[in-house]
C-alpha cells in the first residue's frame, strides 16, 4: 500500500515538473524572442545612454523622480539637441540648413 502511495506522488511530480519544465522554456522563449535583436540593427551601449544623457542635461533637461511634465520635458529636450546638432552640422559645412535644402536654378 505504501509503495502504491509513493509511486502515485512520484508519477505526479514528475508530471508537474514536466509541465513546469514546458513552461518555463516557452516563456523563456517567448522573452528571447522580445530582446533580440534583428540584424542590421545596432544594440544601444549604455556609454551611448550616459553620453545622450548628459548632452541632453547640457540643454537643460534635468531628469526628476515622479516628474509631472514627463515625456513633454525630454522631447522637448531632445528637440533642443536635434537643433543643436544641426547647427553644429550647419557650422562645419558652412551653410545653412535652408540654404542646402533650396534647389539650384
């Protein structure tokens, strides 16, 4: 009787561990899937991160826990950024941004 018993528990448990098992490598799968990265694409770096961070506090976005004015205060720092790296851009080609984009006559 007793190994009847123990034989069920142990068929059960291998059982659940089975379905645990399956579980747990579909959803590992599934998260694979998610993080990937397709190719031809580029994997952000988190020195990139930092670097776009600071640019972005050096036209005056300050990031603040439970901000109230978040995203409108980092778009439109990031807005103040594409600008300036646009007039930077304009400054070593020496024209304007409305200068190169007119067609020639």
């Amino acid at each position: 009787m007793k190994s009847n018993l123990v034989n069920r528990l142990v068929g059960q448990s291998a059982r659940g561990s089975l379905i645990v098992s399956a579980v747990l490598m579909a959803t590992s799968a599934c998260v694979y899937a998610q993080t990937s990265v397709e190719p031809g694409t580029h994997r952000i770096t988190r020195a990139e991160v930092r670097n776009e961070l600071k640019e972005l506090e050096a036209v005056g976005y300050r990031p603040v826990p439970n901000d109230l004015y978040y995203p409108g205060d980092i778009q439109a720092a990031e807005q103040r950024l594409a600008a300036k790296h646009q007039a930077e851009k304009n400054a070593l080609t020496g024209g304007s941004q409305i200068a190169q984009t007119k067609p020639a006559p």
